[in-house]
C-alpha cells in the first residue's frame, strides 16, 4: 500500500522533473514564440492590405461598370420617355434598361398626365422605393445650382447597403429637364463570395507562414542553443574542477568567438591553479619541512629549561635572582614555541590530507574525565554526563578536541566551566559552555579561523590562534562539527556533535596515517 509520503515524494519528485524541463526548453520556447510572433504580425498585416487592396479593386470595377451602363441606360432610355409617360411605358423602359449585362434591378418613377406618381419596375415589384435609403433618395432629387464648377442640376448618386446579410450596390439619377427619377439595385453577392475565398486563401497562407516560421525557429534555436548547451556544460564541468575542458571551435560567428574566449578563459584558470597549487604545496612543504627541523633544536632548547626550570624549584637557589626573571621567560616562550611546532606539523597533516582516524570504542565520560585530569582542570569544570555512553571514535583526537574546547573556555570565559554530554541517537551532543562576557557577534564568524585574534590590542597571546581551527578539523575527520554561540544565560557556548560510529572513516589499509600516533595534549584558546 502507499504511503501517503510517498505520493507526496513522487509528485515532489515529477513537478521537479518537470520544472527542470521547463527551464531547459525556456529559451527555445522563447525563440519560437517571438519567430511565430514575427511572422504572424507580418503574414496578418500583409494579408490584411492584400484583402483591402483587392476588395476595393474588385467593388471598384464592378461598381464603375454597373453605374456606367444605369447611366447610359438613363441617358438613352428614361431620357426618351415624354416628360408624363404612363406606368406601361416606364414599366417597359425599365425592363430594357435592366437587359444589361450586369444584370440589376430599375425603377423608375415618374408623374402621368394627371399628377399621379407611376412607377415601372423591371422586376414585378421586387425591387421598390423602400430598398433605396432616404439619403440617397434626397440627393438624387436635390436640384443643385449651375456653377462654373457644377455643370448640371442633377447628378448620380450611389450607396452600398445590406439587406439580410447581403450586400447590394444602390444608385439613383433624374433625367435633367424634366423627366422620370431612376433607380437600380445591384446585388453584389458574387464578389462577396469571391471575397470570402480570397480571405481564405490569405488565411490559409497565414497559417502556412506560421508553421513555416515555427519550423525556422525550430532550426534556428537547434543552431543557437547547440553550442550554448555545450558552452553550460563544458562550464558546469569547470565549475566541478575539471580544468582541462575545452570548447570544440568551428566557424567565425559570435559562438564561434565565445568558445575561443572560454578556451582561453579555461587555459588561463588552469594555469592559475596549477600555479596556486604549485605555491601552495610548496608553502605547505615549508611549513612542514620548517616543523620537522625546528624539531630537533627545540627538543634540545626544551631539555635545557627544563633543567633550568628544575634549578628555579629548587631550594638551593643557585640561580641568580637577577637573572631568574629572564630565565622564566625562555622557559616559558620556549614551552610555547615547542606548542606553536607541534600545532603547525597537525596543520600540514590536514592540509595535505594525510590525517587518518585510529577508532576505538571508548566510554566518551571516562574519555573526557581523562582530558580534565591530566591537565589539573578537576576544579574548574563541572561535568554533566552518565557513564557508559559507549562510541567508536578516535581517542586521541577527541581528547585534542575537548582540551581545545575547555582550555579556550577557561582561558576567556573564566571558571567555573560546565560540559554536558547528550546522546542523539546516532550522535553524540557535547556543549562546553563558560559564564564569562561571551563572544562579539563580530568575531563569531571567526572564531574558528586560523591565527585568528579577536583582539588586536592583544595580538600576542600564550595561545598560537590554531587550537580552535585544529579542533574542527579534528570534528571534520570524524564526520562531525562544532558551531559557537553565546548563551541567552551568558557566556559563550561552544556545540562538538559526533557521529557514534566513525569507523566507516578510517583507512584501514593506513590507520591513523602518518603521526597518527604523535601525542598531543596542547590547549589553544582560538578567539
């Protein structure tokens, strides 16, 4: 059966799918869309002038034609008629002026002899005086003065109306000097059809435009977007280290220019790293070379102020009280210099990545109990904790990191010290916390960077600014970490989280790497 969650987890999982897929094709869709855009807006707009050009050409001519030949016909036809014909004889000139190869409609109106209004239609009546709008009747029946720009009294008038969703042609004159008023109606659904599949045809080019643009833009996306994608991947695998990638470069466009400029890019970066790498190496190898050789002449300085150190303590008092405030200060800077060795050689084991776990299954209590002892710390240090919280870590270094830790909170914070020990299921929880001033928000970021001094009154201190950075990579080594913090209470906290069981870190084909086994039981103080 389903979890809920894991319906949740797969529609999490697809909408992600999904989400990525949009953004991959995004500029694509993009290039598509403003391709299908751009021609779309041209085929429309040349379509649209194209319809109006020859729709108007069309009307044009066929208007032109039917009015010339209504005018011809008025000017040989109604013109003949004697100025009070019957209803016959306008009936009959209507039916041969409407013989017309535009085949349309007349009516002509006329007075007879007794003042009656006669009319004579060419169509039995279908076409009367209620087809033709009022505006048009008014002009063709309006006398107009005769001027030097206006020749007659009457003229022809027209107007294109639709009657039932067809369209019609009207136009009207008036047999100047008396005469019958005529009237025709031409129906000018033919070019109405004409017009339709002429927009059809347009439209049907439109669509072909734009699926034509849509496959150009395809293609041209394909061109673009090819060489984009190899340029992202060739950056996301420099991005992960691989600086030997290049662009394979073929062409002289901007791509093209692109690619030779990342190739240059890469190489110049390549070279930087392999320098800074060089440098670093050999930086790391002085320091290192530098450790081991002071070595050897500070073991000698060390046993030469111990004896003198012994000579201080004794009861004899064969040294010199002139001289014993300086011979306390070499013991003291010489204890310190030995510490400050000791600290850079555990530095390069780090940096050079030759620090390796030695696990055992310790009782963390008894562990940090040891830790506490052997530096006279019992008084200063309150521990909250159960015996037999058992875990598999490296001794050694969990002593480094809580001697750290301890020395650093007694050191700037004061004592009474409280560590606490909690069990998380798989990790281990151990906060060391002080009850002095706590710690600047300024310097938090800080605290665990190396030569690190959260003072520069006091840039020279007992501690050498390496303690706290060695005891996180101490945490690093055993799949942990240690975070700082100041305490609502006061003072600062510092949080050591531990898995139970770092075996799965621990080479077993070089367990504990080289000085693996270097006893360390220094204190720094890092802020």
């Amino acid at each position: 059966m389903t979890k809920p969650q894991d319906k949740l987890r797969g529609w999490a999982a697809a909408r992600k799918t999904i989400l990525a897929g949009l953004r991959f094709t995004s500029l694509r869709l993009r290039l598509v869309v403003v391709f299908g855009l751009v021609a779309l807006t041209a085929a429309v707009s040349a379509s649209g002038i194209a319809y109006w050009l020859n729709r108007e050409a069309v009307l044009t001519r066929t208007q032109d034609a039917v009015l010339g030949d209504f005018q011809q016909a008025m000017q040989t036809r109604a013109s003949a008629l004697r100025p009070h014909p019957t209803q016959g004889e306008l009936q009959r000139a209507a039916g041969q002026m409407a013989n017309s190869s535009q085949r349309f409609s007349v009516l002509l109106i006329a007075e007879d002899e007794n003042g009656r209004t006669v009319r004579g239609n060419s169509d039995l009546d279908t076409f009367t005086l209620g087809d033709v709008p009022k505006s048009l009747q008014k002009a063709v029946n309006k006398e107009q003065e005769i001027s030097s720009n206006n020749k007659y009294t009457y003229h022809l008038y027209w107007q294109r109306i639709v009657q039932g969703d067809k369209p019609y042609l009207v136009g009207g004159a008036k047999v100047i000097g008396g005469g019958p008023t005529g009237y025709m109606l031409k129906s000018l659904e033919p070019e109405a059809k004409d017009l339709n599949s002429l927009a059809w045809s347009l439209g049907i080019a439109t669509g072909l435009a734009l699926i034509g643009s849509a496959l150009l833009a395809q293609a041209a996306a394909t061109t673009v977007l090819k060489p984009v994608h190899r340029l992202g991947t060739a950056a996301r695998r420099l991005g992960e280290g691989k600086l030997d990638t290049r662009l394979r470069v073929s062409g002289t466009d901007e791509l093209a220019d692109l690619s030779r400029t990342f190739n240059r890019t890469a190489e110049s970066l390549e070279k930087r790293v392999e320098d800074m790498s060089a440098r670093e190496q050999a930086s790391r190898r002085f320091v290192a070379d530098m450790s081991h050789e002071l070595r050897t002449p500070l073991t000698a300085i060390t046993a030469v102020t111990e004896v003198l150190e012994e000579e201080l303590d004794a009861e004899t008092g064969s040294v010199d009280p002139m001289i014993e405030p300086a011979v306390r200060l070499v013991v003291s800077e010489t204890r310190r210099l030995n510490n400050l060795v000791e600290n850079l050689m555990e530095v390069t084991r780090f940096d050079a990545g030759t620090a390796r776990l030695v696990v055992d299954n310790v009782d963390i209590v008894d562990q940090i109990t040891a830790c506490i002892d052997a530096r006279a710390w019992l008084d200063a240090v309150d521990l909250d904790a159960e015996r037999g919280l058992m875990a598999r870590v490296d001794p050694r270094r969990l002593d480094v990191i809580m001697a750290n830790l301890i020395g650093n909170a007694l050191k700037h914070g004061g004592s009474p010290v409280r560590v606490s020990v909690r069990d998380e299921g798989n990790d281990l929880v151990i906060e060391v916390q002080d009850h002095g001033p706590g710690i600047p928000e300024d310097v938090l970021p800080h605290v665990f960077d190396r030569f690190y001094k959260a003072s520069a009154s006091r840039p020279r201190s007992e501690g050498s600014g390496l303690g706290l950075s060695i005891a996180v990579e101490n945490a690093h080594i055993h799949g942990g970490e240690i975070t700082a913090a100041n305490s609502p209470k006061g003072g600062a906290v510092f949080t050591l989280r531990l898995p139970r069981d770092a075996s799965e870190l621990e080479d077993p084909d070089n367990p504990g790497g080289p000085g693996a086994a270097v006893a360390d039981d220094r204190t720094e103080g890092g802020a």
